[in-house]
C-alpha cells in the first residue's frame, strides 16, 4: 500500500512481562522491604516465613552471615496468575533488607 505506514505493536503480555522484568531490575541488594513494596506497587503479592530448620541449616554454613533468610515476598505479574505468568521473589533477612531475588514463571 502506497502512502500508509503499518505500525507493529507489542502484544499487552509481552508489554507486562517487560515491564516486571523492569521493575525486578530496580531491586537492589540491601534495599529495605518499603523501598520494594514501593517499586512493585500495584502487584498482588504474598509474604512467606522462612522455616527455622531452613535458618539453622544455612546458620550452620554461615554464622556470620548478613545473608541469614527471615522472609520472602511473592509479586504477581498480574491479579489471579496462572501458569505462564510471572512473578518475582524477593528474600529479606531479619533486618528487612533485600538478599536475593528471582524472576519466575508459574509452571505446572
């Protein structure tokens, strides 16, 4: 077609997947837990205690650690994920500070 321009866009997923891939990229170590609640604002989420064995486990590898698990948050791509969706973990330690995090895909 002479004179007209087509114009691709990104399918809404592809969009959302980046724009979460975007926000998992502002975490930082040692951030605090508002600071990320701040960033992923909007997005369910869920918050997990990790186990006393798990701690003594790893207390037992790294006494001295700062990297000791308290609790991990779960950030939803969306509401109601389902499997194909993505979500990004967060793990705080007893400070509320972030020591790790991870970009996932829901997957039967």
């Amino acid at each position: 077609m002479i004179g007209q321009t087509a114009i691709r866009t990104q399918s809404p997923l592809l969009t959302l997947s980046k724009m979460l891939k975007d926000k998992y990229d502002l975490v930082q170590m040692n951030m605090t837990e508002a600071q990320v609640d701040k960033i992923f604002a909007g997005h369910p989420r869920g918050i997990e205690q990790v186990s006393p064995k798990v701690k003594e486990g790893i207390l037992s590898f790294e006494p001295n650690s700062g990297r000791i698990p308290s609790f991990h948050k779960l950030y939803d791509e969306k509401p109601n994920a389902i499997e194909h969706d993505f979500y990004i973990d967060v793990t705080f330690n007893e400070d509320h500070l972030v020591i790790n995090k991870y970009l996932g895909e829901y997957i039967k």
